[in-house]
C-alpha cells in the first residue's frame, strides 16, 4: 500500500476511535438533565445534593486538568486515555448501581476524573497527525460526532429509561464505554512514526515554565473568561437545570422535555459540522465566529429569565435548535488556542483553557442550585422566580466575558 494511502488510513482509523470515545464523554456531561427527577425521588435528593452530584463531575474534570496536560505531553494521549477510560468504566457501574448519595458522588467522581483527559488528549494527537490548516476542521467535527452522545442523552436515554429504567440504562452506557477504552489501547498510535516517541530535537519545557508561558499571555485569560460563561450557559440548560425548568415551570412530560434538550444536541451538532467553514468563509476569523455565536447564544438564552413561558410550544424547538446553533461556535475556542501556543505545549496549554470550561460548568450548576433551593427543597416545584433568579448568573457573566472578549488579539498561529 503506498505510503499516502497507509497515512491516511491510519489518521482515519485513529479519528473514528477517538470520536467513539468522546460520544461517550458527552453521554455522561449532560445524561443528568433527564434522569434528574428519577435521581430526586429514588434517592430523596434536595435541589442543593442535585446540583452538587452535577457539578462534581465538573470540579474533578476541571481539576484534573492541572496533572493531565504535563502528563499528555510527556506519556502521550493513548496511554493517558486508556488509563482514565478503565475509571470512566468503573465509575458508570458503580452510578448505575448507586442506592444513595455517597455512592452516586463516588460513582460520578470516577466518571469525572476517567472523561476529563479524552477531548484534550485526542486535540494533542491531532496536532501531531494534522496540520494547522486541517486542525480547525477535524476538531470541529469530533465535537459534531461528539455530540452524538449529547442527542442520545436527551430523548434517547428519556425513551431508555422509560423501558428500562435508568439503572440498567446506564449499565449499558458503562459496557460500551469498556469496549471504547479496549479500542482505543489497541488502534490509535500517538504520532506518525514510532508509537509513542518524543520528537528529536524538540525542547521539552518543565512544568511550571510551561504554565509560566501560559499565564503571562493576557489573550489567555480573556478566552478563559469567556469559556467559563460559554460552558456554564450550555450545561446549566442542556447538563441539569434544563429539565427541571421544563418539568416543572412549563409542564412538559420528560419525554417532551428530553425532545427538547434533544433539538440543541441536533443545533450544535449541526453548528459544529459547518464551524470551520464559516470561519474560513464568512467570518474569516475563529475569534469573530466565537464573539458573534456567544452574543447570539446570550440573546437565547435570556429568554429562560421569563420570555420561554410566554412563548407558544410550537417555537420552543426552534428556540432549542438555534442555541444549540449558538453553543457550537464556543468550540472555536481550541483552534485558537492552536494557533496561541506552539505545538510542544498543546498538551498543557489545551488542558489549562480546558480547566475553565469545565469549571464553568461545575460552578454554574452548583450556584444555580444554591438560588432554586433557597426557594423550594423539591426542584420539580420550584416557583419561576427561582429559576428566573438562578439562570440570571449565567446570562450576566456571559455578558461580561463578551465585553472582555472584545480586547483579545487575532492570532495566526504558531509551529
């Protein structure tokens, strides 16, 4: 086989692993929003230990972080991968098997720590298997087939549940995420060449310098901001606080109300597979794309402070699909941090920014809880001023980032 050929089959091969395991990642972030009433009534949960078994995943992910890019750097992603894909495995059956809070916490503990290296590690590969110019694009569509997991965690897994149950539902979930792990150890290779081996000649940074290079850049902290807010609007909806509110403020059934959640897994998949083109083409810039998507997504997203209840059924899909829309151009955010930082510091670089992200939503979640409990100990009968006051956090940090935002540099990119 020529060699072009053998390449190409192999970045194939390694790609299609990858976004298998990362469909699996997506599962597990938002799976909470539809099994959320299940979880209060099964395991006598308040709004406050709600929020708190969402967010946990997020504040282990996002700490994780810290020790995971040095490590993807310096182990490779395969490797890194394999290792937290065995405790994603372990964490899914010990969920699915909780009967109460202590057990649900350890359960999403695990899943927290086993899914925080996936999309970080699979980015680092890419760096090495792709060019710059093809970066922006095939990152764009791992997050699309990524969001796969998103779709089926809404009216999917609402239609599981209904026929199974949510416990063996995710028992189900857990087997697929072993298999993944197994495909992965087995099919993708770190970088062309020798699996695994440290390119020749390339500086190596310590730790702490790396950050130190990281920290120092001001464009740095201005995307952090902004991811933050991006993924704590998308999580609080999609992730948790999205059912509850149409539950219990609008009065869908959960099969309606997984429909719903479905229609902006359907947007930002949509928005995801054309990323990359419309920066190219249209905004001809990565930063204008991510600015004007997440003004967009505030302008939507306000609508949960009052205008949703107003509004008649047949615009709520509408509504669902153009955030979805909106939430995929925060994806612009990876290959402009590419472009930020040289290719040997991807790695540490790519999970730094992704530090913020998941903090956003772990945060967001869990404060969003605080509000609605302050209100009512049932979240399926808090008021709409509850849900009104929690969502206003979200809406006016996003406000801010995009102000903020507005001073970050364009970047070209880096080797």
């Amino acid at each position: 086989m020529p060699e072009k050929a053998r390449m190409r089959r192999k970045r194939t091969t390694i790609f299609c692993a990858l976004a298998y395991i990362y469909i699996l990642v997506y599962f597990y972030r938002v799976s909470m929003a539809v099994v959320a009433g299940d979880l209060a009534r099964e395991l006598h949960l308040t709004p406050q230990q709600l929020g708190t078994l969402a967010s946990v995943l997020f504040y282990v992910y996002g700490l994780a972080q810290i020790p995971l890019g040095p490590m993807i750097d310096r182990l490779g992603g395969r490797i890194v991968i394999t290792g937290c894909g065995v405790l994603t495995t372990c964490g899914g059956f010990l969920f699915a098997q909780a009967t109460n809070m202590a057990m649900a916490m350890a359960g999403r503990v695990l899943i927290g720590v086993g899914t925080s290296c996936v999309l970080m590690a699979t980015f680092t590969i890419f760096s090495y298997w792709f060019s710059k110019d093809e970066f922006g694009r095939v990152s764009s569509l791992t997050i699309s087939i990524g969001n796969m997991g998103n779709l089926a965690a809404t009216a999917p897994l609402a239609l599981a549940v209904a026929a199974l149950g949510w416990r063996k539902s995710f028992v189900i979930i857990a087997f697929l995420q072993a298999v993944a792990t197994v495909l992965v150890f087995l099919m993708v290779q770190d970088r062309p060449g020798q699996a695994g081996a440290v390119q020749e000649g390339a500086r190596r940074e310590g730790i702490l310098e790396a950050w130190g290079y990281i920290g120092r850049n001001r464009d740095f902290w201005l995307l952090a901001f902004l991811a933050f807010f991006w993924y704590g609007n998308y999580l609080t909806l999609q992730g948790l606080w999205g059912g509850p509110y149409l539950l219990g403020v609008l009065k869908l059934t959960q099969v309606e109300t997984g429909r719903m959640l479905m229609y902006t897994s359907i947007g930002f998949i949509c928005g995801s597979f054309f990323l990359d083109r419309v920066s190219r083409r249209l905004f001809r810039s990565y930063k204008r794309t991510l600015w004007t998507g997440q003004f967009l997504l505030l302008l939507l997203v306000a609508s949960f402070l009052g205008p949703a209840e107003w509004m008649h059924r047949a615009l709520l899909g509408p509504l669902f699909f153009a955030i979805g829309i909106a939430v995929s151009t925060g994806a612009s955010i990876y290959p402009i941090m590419r472009s930020m930082f040289p290719v040997r510091l991807i790695g540490t670089a790519l999970t730094s920014l992704n530090f913020f992200v998941l903090m956003g939503a772990a945060l967001t979640q869990q404060i969003m809880g605080l509000i609605i409990g302050r209100f009512s100990s049932n979240p399926l009968a808090a008021s709409p001023h509850a849900f009104h006051t929690a969502f206003l956090f979200p809406t006016a940090g996003l406000a801010a980032a995009l102000v903020c935002y507005l001073f970050a540099r364009e970047y070209k990119g880096q080797d």
